[in-house]
C-alpha cells in the first residue's frame, strides 16, 4: 500500500486542503491567491500568475508560476511587499510632480 507522499505528484497536482481562493484578472494575466491547509492544520498560501499565450500554431496556452508562502514567512513578506509598493508610490508621486513642473508655463509680470 502506498502512502500519500510515496505517490508520484504531478507538478500540476496540489497538495494541501483547499481553504479559499481569490483571482486577481489584469489583462492576459490572472492572479490566483489560493489558501491551503497542510495536514497539521498551519495554513500556508500560494500564489500564482498564469499567463495566457497563443501560441505559432494558434492554440492557446497558459504560462503558469507559482510561490509558495509559509506562515513563518508571513510578516516578513508583507512587511517587505508594504515596503516596495510604497516606494513605488513615492517615485510615481515625485515623477508626476517633476512632469508638471516642466509643464507648467512661467507667468511673466
């Protein structure tokens, strides 16, 4: 009798029970937000882009990758992802005040 992890898992297979998903659609690109339970219970989360791709023959192919993110992991990925965006935040705000800056007409008295 073979035991779950003595099974060869397909690389598209799942492991974990499946608790919640959430889908992110942004153009050729969906955001998959999945929630899973390992056997213990601890709650871990994927995430995953698949990519829609026709390919040289016309057919259509999704390109898929995924991380896998563990609650030990939690608060430093968020921390970090907080991090980035909002420094992305703060350059788009200073480029578009430099942007109206150089837009911007003097007024001549």
């Amino acid at each position: 009798m073979f035991s779950r992890t003595d099974i060869p898992r397909k690389e598209s297979e799942e492991v974990g029970e499946h608790i919640l998903t959430k889908a992110v659609k942004a153009g050729r690109r969906t955001y998959f937000f999945d929630v899973r339970a390992t056997r213990g219970n601890d709650y871990y989360l994927t995430i995953t882009e698949s990519r829609k791709t026709t390919v040289a023959d016309g057919s259509v192919v999704f390109d898929r990758h995924k991380i896998f993110l563990y609650k030990e992991d939690f608060a430093r990925f968020d921390r970090t992802l907080r991090e980035v965006l909002d420094f992305i935040a703060a350059c788009q705000r200073a480029d578009e005040a430099s942007a109206r800056q150089k837009t911007e007409v003097p007024v001549s008295e």
